[in-house]
C-alpha cells in the first residue's frame, strides 16, 4: 500500500470520534436547551407569583393636630321680629309706612276706622252718666234716711235698704266707668305703631281693606323686624354638639357675597336632639350694623372645631365597612395584614380622625382591596424616580 494512502483502521478511528463529538455536541446542545427552559419557567413563575401577591401602598397616621371647621346650612332671622295684627274690627283708614321703610319706636303706621267701636264709647258714655246719676240719687237718700233715723221717721229696715241700694248703684257706676276705660284703652288700637326701632319688612293691607279683630282673621298688617343684630339658626349633628359650646366663633357666608364671611357667635343651644334628623338646634348672634345681611335669607354656617390633644387622622378611603363594622387593614412586620378595629372621632371628607383602634406606628393601607383578609399577603409599595421601570415585569 502506497505510503500516502490512509491504513482502513485509522479512517474508521477518525469516524468514530466524529460521531463521539457529535453526539457529545447534541447532547449539550439539549441539555442547555432544557436549563434554558427550565430557568425561563422558573422566572415565569416568580413573576406570576409575585403578581398575585396584591402590592399597596401604606403610610402612618398622620398625627398632626388639625384644627377642624363643620359647615352646615342656617337660615338667618332678625335679632327682633314683630308681627302687627289688629285690636279693633273695621276699615284700613291709610297707611303711613311701606315695606323696607325704616321707623321708629312709636311712629304710626296705620290708622283703622271703627265705627262700631265709636258707638260702643258713645253708649258706655250714656250708660255712665246714667248710672252715675242714680248713684247719687241713691247716696242723697241715704244720707237724708241718716239724718232722719234720729227722729223715728225714718225706719232701720228702710235706712239698711237705702245702705243697699246706695252701695248697688256706685258699684253699677264703677263698673260703667271700667266698660268706658276698656273701650277708650281699645281705642288706641285704632292707630297701628312700630313697637320698636327697625324696618318694616311686610305689609298685608291696603286702604278700605276690612281689619278682623286677633290674630285669626289673616296674615299680619305689618311685620317690623329689628336687623341690626340677626340671629342664624342651625341643626347641629349630635356627635358634634358637644364641641360646640356657647361662646364659639362661627362665619357666615351667603350666595350674594361671595368669597365674604361674616363673624359670628353661638348665642343658645336647645339641649335637646330632635328624634327625626338627630339635631340639635343652635343659635348664633351676627352683627348686621351695616345691613348688608338680609332676614329670612339662607347661609352657610361654618363652625370651629376644638383641637383635640393628639389626633391618629388617615385618608378616608382606608375605611373598611363591612359586617364585622368599621374597620382599617395594617400591615405587620411580616408584610401580613392585620384588620383593627376603630372608631371615628371627626369625619373631615378626604380624611377622618380615629377615636381608637391604632397606634401612631401601624402602616395604614391607603386603598385596601375589596375582599382583603387578616393574614393575607402583600407587598409593599415604594415610591419610583421618574424614568424607572418595574424590574419584575422586565424579567
């Protein structure tokens, strides 16, 4: 065999490493196919199990003191308000003052025409004088039987019948006499007067309108309201009443000034809640010197609040209502949820201050999720930079 021609025994040699080194090749090829897989799979589902864990977002209490306001609806009323009917029946003579006119204690502001009441002065006049008149007789009999008694013309029984008769007839006249001053005292009533200094802020009547007598025949003729002081009238909530204390400052605000307030101070509580709003009524003093403020208009109340001593407040939305009652998921040091139980001392709108139930150092979740249970896991929230991404969900 020629010396340059490969021996049959070293090809077959060199064939069968070949095929060793490629089935080693093969081999690692899948093996490393199958790590690739297996460590793929495993980060899948590390991912998928660290999405299923529900992440949120916690913070503590805030424990700042905030000093609170409550606003509620009022209505405001004139510090002094007098409704004028009539005394005597008959007809509206004239009228001396119109509405938003302003007057004065004792100035007139209608006359009335009674003349029915005149006739009655008239006959209580007559029935006066006549019984007057018979008092006399009847004293000048008396004193002329005393004077006779002496000399027996005049007998006992006829002087005590004459005493009677005296007394009957000037206890006739007195009473005459009242009847005439009662109806010289209704007399008076003909002329409607301001009771005091303020505004007339009604009238119900015209010229020739028939006047009933009371307080039943109609409206009131005139209304005359004192509004240099106005009192502010609101329905407290119950759980606040007792922070509200007579002598609390208050600010009026009304649709015609806007972004104007107006001081004002509680002046009464009614000390009793009304069963069917669960109110107390309160009272509140505004100075209205300048009579910007109307009677009779509506406002907003808003009220100072004492600040308590400490105060735990949390967002509003941290809030679980449920049947097991109210109640706030914390987080422990295991990343595991803790539902507490608590109670609200003020509710502020975006945040409420807890009464009881957690302390300063509880991690409070902010949005708990519906559903969410003691011992459930989650994970923790941190705040990113802007530009970073999630490193989870990259992988």
């Amino acid at each position: 065999m020629p010396p340059d021609v490969p021996s049959p025994t070293l090809s077959k040699r060199r064939l069968g490493l070949a095929a060793v080194a490629l089935a080693i090749g093969a081999a690692a090829i899948v093996v490393s196919g199958i790590r690739t897989r297996d460590s793929a799979s495993a980060r899948l589902s590390e991912w998928t199990e660290q999405r299923a864990v529900p992440v949120v977002k916690v913070a503590p209490p805030d424990s700042k003191v905030r000093r609170a306001t409550i606003e509620l609806p009022g209505r405001l009323e004139a510090h002094a308000q007098a409704q004028l009917f009539a005394r005597v029946t008959g007809y509206l003579k004239e009228w001396k003052a119109d509405i938003g006119a302003k007057v004065a204690a004792g100035d007139l502001l209608a006359e009335i025409d009674a003349p029915d009441l005149d006739q009655q002065i008239m006959q209580a006049q007559a029935d006066l004088s006549s019984a007057q008149a018979n008092a006399a007789l009847s004293a000048a009999n008396l004193t002329r039987g005393q004077s006779l008694i002496g000399s027996g013309a005049v007998s006992k029984l006829d002087l005590e019948q004459r005493t009677a008769d005296a007394s009957n007839k000037a206890g006739i006249a007195r009473s005459m006499q009242a009847n005439l001053e009662r109806l010289r005292a209704l007399e008076k009533y003909k002329r409607i007067v301001a009771p005091f200094d303020g505004i007339v802020t009604a009238r119900a009547t015209d010229v020739g309108a028939l006047i009933n007598a009371g307080a039943g025949g109609g409206p009131a003729l005139f209304v005359v309201s004192d509004t240099r002081r106005l009192r502010a009238y609101v329905n407290v909530p119950q759980n606040y009443v007792p922070s509200i204390k007579v002598g609390t400052t208050a600010r009026i605000m009304v649709p015609e000034y806007p972004g104007r307030s107006f001081p004002a101070v509680v002046e009464a509580s009614a000390q009793s809640v009304e069963a069917a709003s669960g109110t107390t009524r309160m009272q509140l003093l505004v100075d209205n010197a300048t009579g910007e403020l109307m009677t009779g208009a509506f406002a907003n109340v808003s009220l100072d609040l004492p600040a308590p001593d400490v105060a735990l407040n949390v967002p509003a939305s941290a809030l679980i209502f449920d049947q097991d009652g109210l109640r706030v998921a914390t987080v422990d040091g295991t990343n595991r949820v803790v539902l507490k139980t608590v109670t609200i001392a003020r509710d502020m709108g975006r945040t409420v201050e807890i009464g009881s139930g957690i302390t300063p150092e509880d991690r409070i979740i902010e949005s708990p999720q519906d559903g969410i249970a003691t011992g459930d896991e989650v994970r923790i929230a941190t705040p990113q930079r802007a530009g970073a991404t999630d490193t989870v969900a990259k992988q």
